[in-house]
C-alpha cells in the first residue's frame, strides 16, 4: 500500500486517529485521505492551498 504526504489544515488537531505532528505533515493511503480530503483536512504536499473565503461581490 503507497502512501503520500499529505499537509494538515490549521484546525485539524487528529488524522486518522492519530494527533498531528508539530510539522503538519502526515502520511495517508488514498483510501485514507479520501474521507480527509473530501472534509477539507489535508492537502497533497505541493499543492497551492485553497482560499476557503469568497470575495464579496464587485457591484
């Protein structure tokens, strides 16, 4: 089973059952990032992080 690192959301204390390591970083299956990713959790390592915030409309 390969596993990938993934990066922690500022939030997040656990991951799959385990707490979260000062460096944020933590190594998932894809079958257990899946659920992580879906509620917004974790990251791939490299990928620009996503601004959860809407700027509000120009009129």
């Amino acid at each position: 089973m390969d596993k990938r690192d993934y990066s922690v959301a500022a939030h997040v204390n656990r991951i799959n059952g385990q707490i979260v390591s000062r460096t944020r970083r933590v190594s998932l299956s894809d079958s257990e990032a899946l659920y992580e990713r879906a509620l917004g959790r974790v990251q791939p390592v490299g990928m620009p992080k996503r601004n959860r915030r809407r700027k509000a409309p120009t009129k």
